[in-house]
C-alpha cells in the first residue's frame, strides 16, 4: 500500500453500534470498555460497553468496532513536548 493511502484516515460511526476506523497503524490496548489504537491523525481512544473488535487490519489500516459506542477522542501527545522553559503557563 503507498503511503498516500496510508496517510489518511476516516472514522465512520454508525448508530453507536459499530465504528470503522481507517488509518490505522498500530494498537495499543483493547478491552470490552476500551480500544487505544495509534492513527496516522494521532492517538485515538473509544470508549463504551461490550466493546468487541470485529475486524482488524493492520497492514491495510483498518479496524471495526462493535458495542454500545459512548465516545472516541484523539490523544495530543504533541502538545506537552511543544511547552518547554517558555511555553508554561504562570
């Protein structure tokens, strides 16, 4: 796969039952009430009940979730990094 497909990713939620996630690289952790997955956007993290992993490609990208959806958020990681000595807040 090139890396211009690669580098995109969608998210694609139908009726809080099922969520198709593309762009994706790796996985970090998955349990029944929560997924941690690294993106090409960022770290991704859903969260809800009776999580389940329906499908999971990582060499095309691709996972699908399925359970009660409550919410999915993006990690900044980046944002911490970028303070250094002058960027703290008083």
């Amino acid at each position: 796969m090139s890396d211009a497909i690669r580098q995109s990713g969608t998210i694609e939620l139908v009726d809080r039952k099922e969520l198709k996630i593309s762009g994706v690289e790796d996985m970090y952790s998955f349990d029944d009430i929560s997924v941690c997955m690294k993106t090409s956007n960022g770290q991704l993290c859903v969260e809800g009940e009776g999580l389940r992993i329906c499908d999971l490609s990582l060499q095309n990208g691709l996972v699908a979730v399925s359970g009660r959806i409550d919410g999915f958020y993006f990690v900044d990681c980046q944002e911490k990094k970028k303070r250094g000595l002058f960027g703290r807040k008083s």
